[in-house]
C-alpha cells in the first residue's frame, strides 16, 4: 500500500459516515428505532452490511431500500476516497 491511500480506518470511518448520512437524509434520527452499519475492510476488500428498523409508512422511504441505498453511498465514498 503506498502512503498516498487512505488508511484502512478512514476508509471505515468514510463508509459508516456515507451510510448514516443516507439513513438519516431519509429519516428522523428519533423515528429510526435501530439501525446497524457494519463496514470491514481487509486485504483491499470493502464489505458493508446496513440494518435498519425504521416505520413502514406510505409516506416514508421504504427502510429496505433506504438501507440499500446506505450500503451503495459507503461504497462510493469510498471509491471516490481511493479516487482523490
């Protein structure tokens, strides 16, 4: 790894941020009953995992692809890292 990539925690710390900002640009922290952003990265491999309980409500985002979505924006934050 040479000394211009990011290390191994801010690629984890940038991801986990991604993901939160995503979650929380589609709900209100207080109506989020639990959420989880679980992000490894070893060897140059990035794994995300999101879980979040959130109200199923015609009105708010479906929490499935709201977690989806958290999970692709980690990833590309931290390919836009690795891009600067």
């Amino acid at each position: 790894m040479s000394t211009d990539e990011p290390s191994d925690e801010t690629v984890v710390q940038t991801a986990a941020d991604a993901a939160e900002g995503v979650i929380f640009s589609q709900y209100k922290q207080s109506d989020v009953r639990d959420y989880d952003v679980t992000v490894v990265f070893e060897d140059g491999v990035l794994e995300v995992d999101v879980y979040l309980n959130a109200p199923e409500d015609e009105d708010e985002a479906d929490p499935e692809q709201v977690a989806d979505d958290a999970a692709l924006a980690a990833r590309h934050a931290v390919d836009e890292l690795f891009e600067a």
